[in-house]
C-alpha cells in the first residue's frame, strides 16, 4: 500500500537538523528506524509533508559508556546494535533485556531505542527499563539543550516533552548503584512476538540507603514508575510479605484499560503477578 | 526387481529449488504490459442502504481508468448459493464490503481517488449472532433470498436468514433418549477466524472487446472460477481463460470464486487494460472470506455400559454477509455430526445462518475442526459423567469398518480404522501412566481427541490428467490441480516414474494451470487431490503405456500383450532385439523404410468419484463419503493457573492415510496443520465491536503461532491399512491433521486443572478467567 507523498530529507549533523525542524517542525516526521512511522503513514493517520531522515547524522550513532558518564545512546542507535553491545548487556541488564523483548528481529534491526521512547506508546517496551534506571532524556533545538529526566518526558498516549522544533539526541543512563540488580518482565498474549499486556521493570540497590524502583508499561496512558513502593522496603517485616504489599500498592496506582488485547482485570492481575516475579528475582527472595 | 522405486520415499520436493530461490511465480509477481491497479471504497457500517454515490471528484483525477460501482454491476454470484454481490448494490452487509472500486495507472493515484469519493448512508438495523439472526423479526441480511439461485441439495428458508438447513434423522432419537441411564447436553461456541494465508487474495483480470476474458488469479479452483464466472455473467465458458501459477497458501480461502469478477468488470470498463487486484493484510481480514462462526448443542443419551444410544445435535454456523462455502460446510458437519462413531439413533441439524458479519468461507477442515471441538470435548464430558475412561469410551463407540454411520453408510472392509489410530496415540503419549501432575508450580495433563472427515463435495465430481510423452523420452504431465504448498504435484511425479520404471528426474510436472489447455478438475480442495488427481494419472499412465504398446507391437510385428514399457524402454523380456527406446515413439513410430506410424504419444486419464449419492433432504440419507479418513490427536500441555498461559508440550497424532507416499511431505502437513490448530485452540478470533467492525484485522492483534508458540515436541505415526480403489491405497489427510487440535487441548486443560472449556480460543485471559471462577466457586462452597 502506498505512502502519502512527503519529501525526503537527510541532514548530516545535528545542527543541520535543528535547523530543517526549526523550518519544517509543524509539517515534519523524524524517521529513525521507522518501525512506527512507517506505519501510521500506510495508515493514512499522519501525512507530513516533510520526512526527516536522521540515520545520516554520525553524531546520533553513538553508542558509548564511561564510568563517570555511564551509557549514552545516540537517537539512531538500533535496538539490535544496543543488545549487541557487551556492557549493556553486563551492566544495564534490564534495559538489554527489555530491547531484546521488542518485536522481533526484523523490527530490532531498524528500530531506534529513541524512536521507541518518542512514540511515547503506553506499551513501549524500554520504558520501565529507563525508568528505574534513572535515564534522562538529552533534548536539543535551534535555540539550545536540555536535559530531563524520563519520568518528565511521557506526557501521554503518544504525547511526550517533545515541543516543536526539539528533537531527542540521545537517551542517557547513569551507572547503577554500586551492587544493583534489575530486571524486566513483559507479558504478552502468546510467547511468539508480542506486544505488551504489561511490563515490569525492577531495580534493587543497597548501597547506602535501600532502593527498590518498579515501573510498568501498559498500564496507564504512560509508561510510569511507581514510586511509593519503594517505602515498602523501608519498614521491617518479612520480605515476602513486603513484596505483597509492593505489588498491591502496584496495583493500586495504576489504570489500566480493557482493550482488543487484555481487560482491565487482567491487566491489573498480570501486573501484581509481574511485579512479585520481578521482586523475588532481584530481592534473592525464593 | 523394480529398479526405480519412489512411492513411499521422502524425494524432495520438485519445486523446492524455485520456492527456496524465490523464482517461483506468484500472480502479485506478474505484470501486464498496460495493466491498471485497484483500490477499493469500503463500507464503514455493517448493514446499511447506500443512499448516493459521487465519483465526480474522483473521475477527474488524471490516471485515473475506472470507477465501478454496485449498480453497473448487477451479478450475482456464488457456488451453491447465487447470493454474492461484487460490489455493494443496494445496501451493504457487513463492515469492509466494497462499494466503489477504481482502476488507475498506479496504486497512489487509485488510492487518491477512493479518498476523493463520498458515499451517504442510511444505517439499517444489523444482526451480528446467529442465534439472534434466527429469532422472529431479525433484521434480514438478504431481503430477496427466496429469489435467488442455489444448487438442489441447499435448502434456504425464504424470508429468513437460515441460507441452508441440513436435517439427518436416523433411527428414533426420542426413544434412544429413554433407553440412556445418563444424558449429557452442553453448548459450545467458536468465532471467525480467518486462513491467514502468506498471500493475500490476488487477481488480474482482463475483458477484451472481442469477448475474451482472460484471468490470473490465486485460486484453488481455476475451472470453478471459469464456471462460476460464465454462469455468474452470461459469458460462454469458452471465451475465458484462468490461469493460476503458484498459490502462496490456500487453506480453504481461495476456494471457489472470489474477486475475479470485479478485475474483469473494472478492466471491461477500462476497455479491456489488465485490472489488478492485491488485497492488503487489513482487507484479507475484513473484506475477502474468513471461516464461519460456530455454536452447537449437543446431547448425547449413553448406557452405563458406555455404549451411546442416542445424539442430538444442534449446528448453528456464523456464515456472515454471504453463503459461499458455507452452505455446504453445514451440509458437511450435518452428514459427519457424530465424528468417528456408531451411534444408532441421531438427530442433526445444521444451520447456515446470514449475519452482518465478513463472509464466510471454506477453511481447511471444511467445519470439522469447529464441530470436532464440540463433538470431541463432549466425548469426554459424557465418559466422566458415567465413570469410563475416556479412551475405553471411544473404542467402545468407534465406527468400525462393518458399521453404520449417521447416513446409513456401511462402512467399507478397507475403509480406515479409527480404533488404530486411538490405541497408538493412547500409547505414545502415556496415557494413563503415573507422572507427577505439578511441574515447576504448573499443571500437567494430557487430552485426546478422534476425528473422521470425507471429502466435501458433489456426489459426481471428477478429476484428469495428461501425460505427454516428449522427443527424448522424458514425460510431461499436466494436472488442474494447484500447488499450494501440500505437494501434490511432488507425489504425483513419485507415481508417474515408479508406473513407467523410469528416473524420476526425467518426470515433469507443469506448473501453472490454465483452463485451456490443463485437464479439468473440480477443485483443489477437501483433501481430494491425492485420491482424485492420483487415480486420473495411474489412467493416463495406462493409456499412455498403450499407444506405445500399440505401435511398438506394429513394428516389432508381435502381439501387443507381450510387450512391457519400463526404464524408458518397449520391449519384449527376453528379447534383445525387440526392444527400443520410447524416445523412438514419441512423435510417431518408424518402419526401417521409414514409413511412419501411430503419432505422439499422449495418455488421457480420468477419474469420477465412486459410490456417492444424493442426501435425501428429509433426513440426509445417503452416500456422502468417497473415502473417510480417520484419525486421532493427543496433547500433553501444561497450564500456569496464576497466569493462564497454556503451553502444549507435546502433540501425538495419528491417521489411517492407507499409505505414505512421500513420509516428509506428509511429515509437513501433519506438523503444520497442528500448528494451525493450535493458533485456532490458543489466539486467533474476530473482536469486533458492537457495530461490527472488526478490531483485530491486522497480524499485531490477530494472533497467529510463531516458532516460540508451537509445541516443544511432535510425534507423527502413520497408520496404513489401504484403501483399494485409491491410488496405491492412499487417503487424503491435508485437513485431517488439523482437525481434532483444539478439543484435544481442551481435554488435556481439563485432566491438568479440573476446569472446562466450551470456548476457544483457550487464550491467556479466558484461561485465567474459568480458573479464577473455579476458584471462587471452591472458596464459596
């Protein structure tokens, strides 16, 4: 099926982006992997005029990591590139596991972990995975940089931080806490590729001060993270009885929807089931 | 000694090479020199009157050919029932029916166009359950039904929305009632589900002003479609032309006629430029035909000994907007209602009903799977309501050669044997042996399941082949048969060369079909083709081993009898000097002076279904059934009540298919109509919202089985007892296989959690769901 007609464009530098978006931003897509843009354009439900095509600029291809900065991923690093990647893979567990949970093979090879965050889909698999690991979002425009945490940038059902004219250069994720663990769960509607039903990344830290952080996909109109769970951990008690109560204050906070692919009910089940998972898995708890 | 032996060996496929390389030619592969592109303008609601069209804004658009509307196109059309429309007319039935449809020089200018057309509606009252559809006063899908045209043996009831009822009344089922010590009556429901073949529908069709038509198109029927289409529009059958390359997936869907009426009548209204049509993902779902919609009763009456003594059964089938198939799949799960078993007093009847609902189809199993579920699940129900193994149950009822079944068939000396086919399913998955039932916090079970299905079709139908001996001694042989992915055409060529003793390398079998120049056959469908197609070869192999003989006995000057044609070669045995190559024969014999004689050599085979009568329509006896195959599947799953999840470890299978012709063709056909059974048992349906549009038409949403979905283990066991008047005893399985997945499932989900399902699909959340009832039944108790 055919796309409407749009006219292409490929900047090579950022710059040179910022400026064709300070020109073009109403009447402009940015086309990374394309795995969702593609889509709705076949769909008919966006027609841009422009097509801004940002896999020809070198700087949004990074994909690197130090000790001081930790992981900085470019908006057109694909998420094969990213579960290729050794220290993702040793030290951002759960964002590796959450790439490798998206579509399947064909989608990851073109998909841009950017791209998955910027079409803010509630269901957006590496989210949760951003969420707890604290990610913060590098926002560039004509006028000049910002930088702000994940949390802040969904703002809705495909709606994010995003103004006109800004676009995302790359996602950054600090080292984790000394002596983390982390995870992510998906449940979909089959064990072939899937969307998620619900998703559930954890992170536990004991350095210092305890930290416990889950988030979830599918569960609300955002991906979100769910932070009174962390109090849980706090207080004394069994740690089986504390992940209880972490999954029912999970399920207290967030409002899934009955849809085509689960009922509320289920969704709300799934991800009490996910969340005590997640927690017995990083808590060392059997 | 046989020197070449084939049948019964694994050869490779002969179109491996050009499918593994992507050479094989698809329809959507093909282009026409002018050929147009077509997009349709589909209807939004499920049931309404189509007050005005304008096409004003539309025609302007340069490129564009076409634009063709319901009321230039006054057909109707359809197989057993003449009910089709090509484009809406009066009113739309059901949400995706085409209503506009234009031809354009490119896909985009044809997609701007239907964007540029306005269409008013007036939303007419719909009905989307069949149960509903039948009530007194339903909204009426087709208004003018006691007007149209169907095959005798269909029984629409005017001024209704019942298109076919089948009746089949044997013995006293009242009377069986009050003998049985215990009667079991359940319900149970299945929705649409679509064949999701890796093609979508594909037609080019082209109507030139001299009256010739000429169609590509992927069909499984390509002298059904020239037929259908001649009847449909009033055109000599001689004037058409279908040709059909290679099929990407039939499964039922591309049966019979379906959009080559509309590329034909766009490309007369073109002036006769080629007019394609490639059906989108979305539009395979929502506008060409999906299986139909079922819901049964069933109420079996059965001694305390284990013996059934007496069935009723209610069909209810989800045709949708149109009959097509569907008329006759009733008629089908009417005459086969019981499954695989003797019962003496039966009463059945099976219901097509219209709704506003896509249309349904024929889908591999021609509604076996769907009443098998049903059939099946109840063979259980009622062994545990009188205490009995549900295996002992089976046997104890099985239709058994010497038995009679729902038609007042006798089941023939070689007919297949279902008990067979149960005790080694039974044995191959353990049944009954002492395994641990919790397996890392999940349960275990196991579940069987038996099955019989016949051929669908008119009592007469038949079958050819051509086989054409070339120059070099190399032989051609032509079927109208379709290659769809099951490898007919493979085991054919197994049989040409094992008959003639000669290299099966030497043996071709063309590959497109074209009504004028390929041998009739009625369809490639109801797992008929091995039967039908192999006995019309094995004739043309004599006829064509005759005209050789005849000639060759002329020129060697001896009688013909004594003469054998084998390894490319007449001759007399024993004889050196009466021997000759058969290349020597191809184009005509020649005497030493060189006067020549006979001519090419070309055998003619034929073959006519055998035995089959007309139902009588008061109570469907009769001769339905040019063979039964049987059959038995059994599974082993394991169910995580916290989460639903039902995985399938094993499936265990088993059908008397007479014999194997080629056991890794068959191997494929077993693994993948399993693997289409568990899709249907596990994730595919149609959710539609209360409008009746579809929510689910695309492959993100409508689940199907991927590679981490299917089972972690298959074991296959053939059972050959043969079948005498089939080609080397053999029975066809294409759609056997996948019959009988889903209540096999479906038991083993019981015997693992002690919960029942009458619903599929068995998905994660409805799982879930009768778990949690249960749980809150035993908590409450």
């Amino acid at each position: 099926m055919p796309l409407p007609k749009f006219d292409y464009l490929r900047p090579q530098t950022t710059e040179e982006l910022a400026a064709t978006l300070a020109e073009h931003g109403a009447d402009a897509k940015l086309f990374a992997g394309g795995t969702d843009l593609i889509v709705v354009m076949r769909d008919k439900l966006v027609r841009p005029k422009y097509v801004i095509d940002i896999k020809g600029i070198e700087e949004l291809r990074e994909l690197s990591w130090d000790e001081r900065r930790g992981l900085t991923i470019g908006a057109a690093v694909t998420l094969s590139e990213l579960i290729a990647s050794e220290v993702v893979r040793e030290r951002f567990g759960a964002l590796w596991k959450a790439a490798g949970t998206l579509a399947d093979p064909t989608i990851r090879n073109r998909a841009t972990l950017v791209g998955n965050i910027c079409n803010a889909s509630p269901a957006a698999d590496t989210a949760p995975a951003l969420l707890v690991l604290w990610a913060e979002v590098e926002i560039v425009s004509a006028n000049g940089k910002r930088v702000i945490p994940i949390r802040e940038f969904f703002k809705g059902v495909k709606r994010t931080a995003l103004e006109q004219g800004e676009f995302v250069r790359a996602v950054r994720v600090p080292n984790p806490p000394e002596g983390a663990k982390e995870d992510y769960l998906k449940w979909g509607r089959t064990r072939g590729e899937d969307l998620a039903v619900v998703g559930v990344a954890g992170l536990v830290a004991n350095s210092g001060k305890k930290l416990v952080r889950i988030a979830l996909s599918s569960v609300a109109p955002t991906p979100l993270i769910v932070p009174e769970v962390e109090g849980v951990f706090k207080g004394g008690g069994s740690v089986e009885g504390q992940i209880d109560k972490a999954a029912s204050i999970v399920v207290e906070k967030i409002s899934p929807i009955s849809d085509v692919r689960a009922g509320k009910e289920y969704r709300l089940h799934m991800a009490g089931v996910l969340t005590k998972q997640i927690l017995k898995r990083i808590l060392g708890a059997s | 000694m046989k020197k070449y032996s084939y049948v019964g060996k694994g050869v490779p496929r002969i179109d491996a090479f050009e499918k593994v390389t992507g050479t094989a030619q698809y329809t959507a592969d093909l282009r026409l020199p002018g050929m147009l592109y077509t997009k349709l303008l589909k209807s939004p609601h499920a049931h309404a009157r189509i007050i005005r069209i304008d096409t004003s804004e539309a025609e302007k658009l340069l490129g564009v050919r076409a634009i063709l509307t319901g009321k230039e196109v006054p057909y109707k059309f359809g197989i057993y029932m003449q009910d089709k429309e090509t484009l809406a007319q009066k009113k739309v039935h059901h949400v995706g029916e085409p209503v506009v449809a234009v031809a354009a020089d490119t896909e985009e200018i044809a997609e701007q166009a239907v964007e540029l057309i306005k269409v008013e509606y007036e939303e007419l009252p719909a009905v989307f359950d069949q149960r509903d559809a039948m009530k007194e006063g339903a909204p009426l899908v087709h208004e003018r039904l006691h007007e149209y045209k169907h095959a005798p043996f269909i029984f629409p009831k005017p001024h209704t929305n019942i298109a076919n009822h089948f009746k089949l009344r044997k013995g006293d089922v009242e009377r069986g009632f009050k003998e049985a010590d215990v009667i079991v009556e359940n319900e149970f429901y299945q929705p649409q589900v679509q064949n999701v073949q890796m093609e979508t529908h594909t037609s080019i069709g082209q109507w030139l002003p001299n009256g010739q038509i000429n169609i590509w198109t992927s069909a499984q029927s390509p002298f059904a479609v020239r037929h259908l289409l001649s009847v449909g529009l009033g055109v000599p059958i001689h004037k058409i032309n279908v040709v059909v390359p290679y099929l990407g997936g039939g499964f039922g869907g591309k049966a019979g006629l379906h959009w080559e009426p509309l590329v034909v009548l766009l490309s007369r209204k073109a002036g006769g430029r080629p007019v394609r049509l490639v059906m989108t993902r979305e539009e395979q779902f929502n506008t060409t035909a999906v299986r139909q919609g079922f819901y049964a009763r069933v109420k079996t009456g059965v001694k305390r000994d284990g013996k059934i003594v007496a069935e009723e059964l209610l069909f209810l089938w989800d045709a949708g907007a149109y009959a097509d198939y569907g008329v006759n799949i009733t008629r089908a799960a009417g005459y086969s209602c019981t499954g695989p078993y003797e019962i003496p007093n039966v009463k059945c009847d099976s219901i097509t009903v219209y709704t506003n609902h896509p249309y349904g189809t024929a889908y591999r199993g021609f509604g076996h799977p769907e009443f098998h579920f049903a059939t099946e699940r109840q063979m259980d129900l009622v062994a545990r309501a009188i205490g009995m193994d549900p295996v002992e149950f089976r046997l104890k009822n099985a239709a058994l050669p010497g038995r009679i079944t729902a038609t007042g068939e006798k089941l023939r000396e070689d007919a297949g044997r279902v008990d067979e086919c149960i005790k080694v399913v039974v044995e191959a998955i353990g049944w009954g042996k002492k395994e641990p039932k919790q397996v890392g916090g999940k349960l275990r079970g196991k579940g069987i399941a038996a099955l019989w299905k016949a051929p669908a079709m008119p009592s007469y139908t038949s079958s050819s082949a051509i086989l054409k001996l070339n120059e070099d001694g190399t032989v051609t042989l032509s079927i109208g048969s379709i290659e769809m992915g099951q490898g007919t055409p493979t085991a054919l060529a197994q049989m040409v060369a094992e008959e003639l003793q000669m290299p099966i390398e030497k043996v071709k079998v063309v590959t497109k079909r074209e009504t004028d120049f390929s041998p009739y056959t009625w369809q490639t469908v109801a797992s008929r083709g091995l039967f039908m197609e192999g006995n019309a070869t094995l004739d043309a192999v004599r006829k064509l081993k005759e005209q050789v003989r005849e000639t060759a006995a002329e020129l060697f000057g001896v009688p013909k009898e004594e003469l054998v044609v084998a390894e490319e070669k007449v001759f007399v045995p024993g004889k050196p000097d009466k021997s000759m190559p058969l290349a020597k024969l191809a184009t005509a014999g020649i005497f030493p002076d060189g006067r020549g004689i006979g001519g090419p050599v070309l055998g003619y085979g034929m073959y006519t279904a055998e035995g089959l009568t007309n139902l009588d329509p008061e109570t469907g006896q009769g001769l339905p059934a040019l063979m039964w195959t049987f059959g038995a599947q059994g599974a082993e799953v394991e169910v995580d009540s916290e989460t639903g999840e039902v995985r399938v470890l094993k499936m265990v299978s088993a059908f008397d298919i007479g014999k194997s012709i080629n056991p890794v063709l068959l191997k494929g056909q077993v693994y993948g109509g399993i693997v289409q059974g568990i899709g249907s048992a596990l994730m595919e349906e149609f959710i539609f919202n209360e409008k009746g549009a579809l929510l689910n038409n695309n492959l993100t949403d409508y689940k199907i089985c991927r590679a981490q979905d299917i089972p972690d283990e298959f074991v296959f066991i053939p059972i050959e007892n043969p079948q005498r008047n089939a080609p080397y005893g053999v029975r066809g399985v294409g759609e056997h296989v996948r019959i009988s997945v889903e209540p096999a499932i479906a038991n083993a989900i019981y015997d693992a959690t002690g919960v029942d399902l009458f619903e599929i699909p068995m998905n994660r959340e409805r799982v879930w769901r009768a778990l949690k009832q249960r749980g809150e039944k035993v908590a409450s108790a």
